[in-house]
C-alpha cells in the first residue's frame, strides 16, 4: 500500500476574491491560516470576537499541487482520505469536482484515481459558508426549530459541526473552517482491513478473539496476528490464519496470568498490542493495523437496591466511586490542540486523582492521542455522542448521515481499554421533558427526538460495538422520557446551586446515584485576565470583561455568592482569587457530601476541567493551563482517602472515605482552635475504615462554642497507618463573619536538584493560602491551603513542574512569591 501525505503548505484565499491568497499550513484552518499570516487580530483579545464570527459569511478556498508518481499510479485504487473536514466543503482534483461532504465529525473516503495523472496535480477544496447555510436553510412543515442554547447562534444544530464552535455559555462564537486533521491518498491494489473486533472473555484466564473482516470477500486471504505486552520486543503469541468465504477470518489468543487494566488509584494500566497484518502469497506484509487493549471488564452496574437503582461503574466486577469532571475542547482552534496540550489536561486529571473524563457532546471526537493518553493514564471516558442542548430536524439524510458519523467513531474508538460508556447526547431528553421553551417546539420535532436517539443512534452503536455500555442522553434514568431527572435511578445534572442560587447546603438535600453535571463558577487569575484586556477594561462590568462572560447574568451570580460568604475584595486581583475560593468552596461541599454516601450515590463528575478560550468559566483549570483552586482542592477531596465535615444541629460529623482495596487503620484528632490557631480543645479516636466505605468516623458536640463562634474554627486531621496525613477545616459561621487577624507570613526557600521546597508558616489562622508568580507558571504541590498554626508547611514545585519562566536560585523563587489569603483579601480600617 502507498500513502501520499497532501499535510504540509497549502494556498487560502476567501470566494469572490476578497483575500489575497495566502500560504498556511495543513492540518489547519481559516482561522489558524489567517493568524499566522498576520491577516486577522487574536479572536481573544478584547472584542476581537465580533469580527472574527463575520469572517464566516464568506466561502473559502483552499488549494495545493503535489506530484503523484508511477507507483503510486499504478495502484488499482487511489482513495482520498480526509479525517476532519468542517465541514461544507467541495472537493476538486486538477479542475475536475470529485465530493461534497457536510460532516466534520466523520472521515471522508473518495476514489480518486481516474482524475489523477503523473506529476504535478492540484487539489481544491472549497469551504461553504455555514452562516449563509443556515440562513437559507427550507424547513419541512411543522418543523421549524426556534431554540437557541445559551450563548450560541440559531441553526447551530442544522448541520454536523461542533455545536460550541457557534459559542456556548462558556465559549465565543469562532465558527472556523478548514482541514483540521490529516488528510493524504492511499494506493493499493488489494483487499483491504477493513473492521478488526476484538473480544474479551474473563475467567481465570483472559481469552482474546479478534475478528477481522476485508474490504473484499476474499476467501483464503492469509493473516498473520499478534500479541505482545505493550512496548516488549516480542510478541507473547503468534497466530496465522485464512478468511472464509465471506472474507472474514477469527484468531483466539488465550493469555495465562493476565495483567488487568484498572482506573487510576485502583491499580496498574499494562496495555496489550494486537498487530494485525495482511499478508500475499508469499507471506509479504501488504497492510498492518495496531490495535493497543486493556484486559478489563467495564460495564455499569443497574442493580435495583433499597432506593431504586444504583448506576455504577464496575470495573473487573469493582463497584467504583467515579471521580472526574466534564472536559471541552481545549481550544477553539482545533489544530491548536495538539497531543502535548492533552497530556498536559489529562496528566492534570489523574495527578487531581481522577478516574474518570466526560467527554461532553457539543463540541468534536477528540483524536486518538486523547484516548491512547486515557489508557495510559487509567481515565475512563464516558463519551457522548456530539449532540447537545439542541431541537434537531431528522430529515432521511440527516438521519443517515448521523448513522454514518456513528460508525466512523464508534469503530474508531471501541477498542480502547479506557472506553466505558457510550451516551446518546447532552440534555435533550431532559429538555424535551420539561424545559419551558421545549415545550414550545412542534410534536413532529418531538417525534424526530425519538426516531434519531431512540432508534437510528442505539441501533448504530449496537451494530458498530455490541459491548460497550450505552446510555440514551444524560441526565436519564433509561430513556422514553421516563422521568430522565429521577433522583433514585441513572445520572443526574445538578444545577440549584449556582443557576437557581441556592445555597452550597442545598447539595445535602439530595442523594442522586451519579451526578454527572454541577457546577460553579470562577474567574481566571489575573495573569490570565490581563491577556485579553487592557488596563481600563479590568472591571468585571466594562464591556470586555462582559464580552468574555457568556453566561447571563453570570458575574453577578458570583458577586451573590461572594455576599453570602465572604467580605467584599479590595481590589480585582482579590475578587479573582476570591471567586476561586467559592468555586472550590461549592464543588467540594457537593463532592464531600456524596462521597459521604457512598453506596447510594456512585459517581460525581463536576462542570468543567477546561476552557477553550481565556474567560470567566466553570472551568478547574483555564484556558493557559493554570489551576484554579478547584483543581487544588481536588487533589484533596477526590483523593482515595479523604476526610470531610459536616456541621449538624450543634454537632460536628468527621467521615472518613476509604475508596482502596484495604482496610485502612486510622488516628483522628479534631480540634477546635481559635484564630490565632491556639487548640482550645480536642477530641481523639482511632478505628478501621472498611475497604470501599464511607464511615462516620466522630460526632463531637459543640454546642458550648456557640458564643464564640466568630473566633473559632475546627479542624479535623486523620493519620492513616501508611503515613498519609488528611486535613479538613470548617467554620461555624461563614468566613465573612470571622474576625480573621491580618496574617504575617513567612517563607524560606531551598533548591534540590530536581526541585524548589518552600517552608511557609503564619503568625495566625490563614485560610485559602494561595501561591502564584506573576511571571512564571508552575504547579505547586498545594495551594489553596489553610495555615491552621504556626506550624511550618513544605510546599514543593519540581523543576518539571515549571510550565513557563525561570528560577536563578532558591531565593529568587522565594522574593518573587506573591501569597494571596483569605485575611488580606479585603481593606481593614
């Protein structure tokens, strides 16, 4: 087989000759091409958004030559291979119109042969306005769709492109077009791979059976197949075998002493290779395909209990807590999202104890890179299919062409060891259950919900990956609209606290059996703000600040919360942090509370880890890569073991969740101190926290506090036998009303061949300690963090943890420190 890559330097210039042509890179887009040649403003900066979204009212054209040789001509097949197109886009070759696609989310294949020829060649790939789609877009009768999510653009839903690249409550309105993935012609003058299955059976040892079947039925076409350990030099097992008459062929490997795959904090990820080469007469390789595995077995566990119907994952028959969050695409410009930025989010993700990623609907099928990094990392992906918040109008071809877009990525991504979920969609059952401007769409549109994902997508996935777990939309308790927000049964979307301002204790009031959306959210840090504005617009009300702000009304829902909690900032650098503070504060009252359940509720996935552009979100870590105190905490609060409180008629609850294969053998003091961090008293016990458990570990009454409780606070601390040290802190009033003392601080610093350890104490009670640079990125080994004494804290960042800037020495680390806490976050008088 022969591959031309078409990758590389391309011409693109906008239809009616209202550009100069200009050279760009592939994979690349309108906007990363514009950029690069100086052609347009950063789409980031300030408003640069208004006019970046009217860029895409016009056609673009993209154009290249590339020399095709004998060989390659002489192949019986030529096809054409586009893997991301977005997404109206015209092909031509040398003049001559070849397809038409309107899909981004599929890979596009074209037989190209007969318009080639040796030598130079031309390729031209016409990109068709969306917006000029959309709005002269016929509508059948009685279908006419008048919903819009928030913060995007109507008729975001009438073609397969990615809903969030029309804007979201998170994110601008971009649009883009272009060649955003690998694109190169394949020559070949034999029957193809073309679907490898691969099943596992598990007892006590693991049988391995792959089935592959060609392009052509081909009987007696020869195979070679093997499996190895992922990164051996040899394979554990080769098998040679025949395709039948249908030209299909099966090999079944049996492996003694298996290594299994498990979630990150449960165990070790070994990966297995099963290479699949196609092989002529004479035993020569004409085509090889490498399939990397996990040996597991990852399904949702439905089993009816006391309150309903758990929803769990079970992994290697391990009922699971999942831990994780929401992520989106990480940038707005697709082909800027590279596999070093996937490391980075979900190397982010497993060291924040994570063990599970969503990849939410309404934006793009991430790359392999992603999934391969899932494996490795042990994250499970509960992945939607990209539909999300919208009223779609099923015509025939749009139904088929869904199906088609099903099959191109469920056969992509099945075999991944990290895959544990397929979902039909975001939110639309839930929506057309009770959503008020729902309601007000046609019955046929309705009829149209239950025809694409109760029918035409299950069926899809069913036949393209018959094993993986499928669930029709979340929230859902199952499908048909049976009551998809039902507390007892399937997942649920949480969002009281922060849309409809509810307290944090409003989380306590309910016990669902897997939340898989809630949220809350915060500003970036100041660095971040200052790259999109200028000095006069760093004002959360100026108009740029609002412009980055795509939630309604969502800079005073934070101003809200602050009131309730907090004193009022002295400046924007402290309302930043401050905002991060309640962001962390929410997430982990909700996290906490349904750890505490564990057995009832299985699951929490919390809105959102990423950002795809620099702005006010519900994000843990910003569109730079900076972690938020969300991200901080969540090292803590998703940790195998935790330790939490709650306060409760004039009682303090202590719990201990053990999410480890162990008993675990435990110490617990809980003090109560005053705000110069003196113990006014304490209370001690010891006991064993039962593998997978949440146990209530202490009730202390306080009740005699009461008068003081503006200059006292609690802290719970529990040592493990294995020398794990868990803190918690809380308060009997909010923090706004303790009479907190203007902490002094000190830090030393010293340098290690790998790293900088800085000591850091007060001279009093610190809440939220948090560390940054004003010109460096690093990740600290905590932030966020309470000084409850005067008691020296180590904080490490390792030099492989230094993203951004430069360190002379020890104390140059030290000086150029800014410390940032809850105490000198407000003007004392």
């Amino acid at each position: 087989m022969q591959t031309c890559t078409l990758n590389g330097t391309w011409q693109l210039s906008a239809g009616h000759r209202s550009l100069e042509s200009v050279d760009m890179q592939i994979p690349g887009t309108v906007l990363s091409g514009l950029l690069a040649a100086g052609k347009i403003k950063d789409p980031f900066y300030r408003t640069n958004e208004d006019a970046t979204r009217a860029l895409f009212w016009k056609d673009y054209v993209f154009t290249r030559t590339f020399d095709v040789d004998e060989e390659l001509l002489a192949q019986q097949h030529i096809v054409l291979v586009c893997e991301g197109l977005d997404t109206l886009a015209e092909i031509s070759i040398n003049g001559t119109f070849l397809a038409k696609t309107d899909n981004m989310h599929r890979t596009w294949k074209f037989q190209a042969k007969k318009l080639l020829h040796p030598g130079k060649n031309e390729i031209q790939i016409v990109f068709r306005s969306v917006l000029r789609f959309i709005e002269d877009y016929s509508y059948e009768a009685h279908k006419k769709i008048n919903y819009i999510p928030c913060g995007s653009m109507k008729g975001n839903q009438l073609l397969r492109k990615a809903h969030s690249m029309f804007g979201w409550d998170w994110g601008p309105q971009t649009i883009d077009a272009g060649i955003f993935r690998d694109i190169y012609l394949q020559g070949y003058s034999h029957a193809r791979i073309e679907d490898i299955r691969i099943h596992q059976q598990h007892a006590k040892n693991v049988s391995v059976q792959t089935s592959i079947t060609l392009s052509e039925s081909v009987p007696g076409q020869k195979l070679c197949v093997e499996l190895s350990e992922d990164g051996a030099d040899k394979p554990l097992q080769t098998k040679l075998c025949k395709t039948n008459a249908d030209g299909v062929a099966a090999v079944d490997f049996v492996i003694e002493n298996p290594k299994l795959w498990w979630p990150n904090d449960y165990g070790d990820q070994p990966l297995y290779i099963v290479r699949t080469t196609l092989l002529d007469e004479d035993g020569t390789s004409l085509e090889s395909i490498t399939r990397r595995i996990g040996l597991r077995t990852l399904t949702i566990s439905q089993e009816k209990d006391e309150w309903g119907n758990e929803f769990a994952f079970c992994v290697n028959g391990v009922k699971i807590f999942t831990r994780g969050g929401n992520y989106i695409p990480d940038d707005c410009l697709y082909t800027r999202i590279t596999e070093k930025k996937l490391d980075y989010i979900l190397e982010s993700c497993r060291r924040a104890h994570f063990n599970c990623v969503r990849v939410w609907g309404g934006g793009y099928y991430p790359s392999d890179a992603f999934y391969d990094l899932c494996d490795e990392k042990g994250l499970i992906v509960w992945q939607d299919l990209m539909y999300a918040c919208n009223v779609y109008d099923v015509t025939d071809a749009f139904a088929e062409n869904c199906r088609q877009e099903t099959y191109d990525n469920v056969r992509r991504l099945r075999h991944h060891a990290s895959l544990g979920l397929w979902c039909g969609n975001n939110e639309i059952e839930s929506a057309w259950d009770h959503w008020g401007d729902f309601q007000k769409e046609t019955p046929y549109l309705r009829a149209d919900y239950i025809r694409l994902f109760e029918e035409v997508l299950p069926k899809a996935v069913q036949e393209a990956d018959g094993e993986t777990f499928y669930w029709h939309s979340s929230p859902s308790s199952g499908g048909c609209f049976d009551n998809p927000d039902d507390a007892n049964r399937g997942d649920t979307h949480y969002w009281d606290v922060w849309h409809g301002q509810k307290p944090f204790t409003d989380y306590r009031k309910y016990f669902f059996r897997f939340c898989s959306e809630f949220g809350f959210q915060s500003f970036p840090c100041a660095k971040t703000v200052n790259s999109f504005t200028l000095e006069d617009d760093r004002n959360i009300f100026s108009r740029v600040m609002e412009s980055h702000q795509k939630n309604d009304a969502a800079n005073g829902k934070m101003l809200y919360y602050l009131s309730e909690n907090l004193r009022y900032p002295k400046d924007l650098t402290h309302l930043l942090y401050a905002s991060q503070v309640l962001q962390g504060m929410a997430i982990k009252y909700g996290v906490d509370h349904w750890r505490r359940n564990r057995g009832r509720c299985m699951g929490t996935l919390y809105w959102q880890i990423n950002d795809d552009w620099p702005a006010p979100s519900w994000s843990s870590i910003d569109y730079f890569g900076r972690w938020k105190a969300l991200h901080y905490m969540a090292q803590k609060f998703y940790a195998p073991h935790a330790v939490s409180m709650t306060l409760e008629d004039h009682r303090c609850h202590v719990y201990f969740s053990n999410e480890s294969f162990e008993t675990t053998e435990y110490s617990l003091t809980l003090s109560i101190r005053d705000l110069s961090g003196n113990v006014l008293e304490t209370y001690e016990t010891k006991g064993n926290s039962p593998a997978f458990s949440a146990i209530e570990t202490a009730v202390v009454d306080i009740c005699s506090w009461e008068d003081q409780k503006d200059d006292v606070f609690l802290e719970a601390v529990i040592h493990t036998k294995d020398q794990k040290v868990l803190k918690d802190v809380e308060t009997l009033v909010p923090y706004k009303y303790l009479n907190l003392k203007n902490p002094v601080i000190s830090t030393e610093a010293k340098e290690t061949n790998d790293a900088f350890i800085l000591h850091i104490s007060s001279d009093c009670f610190a809440p939220f300690v948090a560390l940054d640079f004003d010109d460096a990125d690093v990740i600290f080994s905590d932030n966020f963090f309470h000084l409850t004494d005067k008691t020296v804290q180590d904080i490490i960042v390792k030099k492989e943890d230094i993203l951004q800037g430069h360190f002379e020495n020890a104390e140059d680390f030290r000086k150029r420190l800014q410390i940032l806490s809850l105490g000198t976050s407000y003007a004392r008088s």
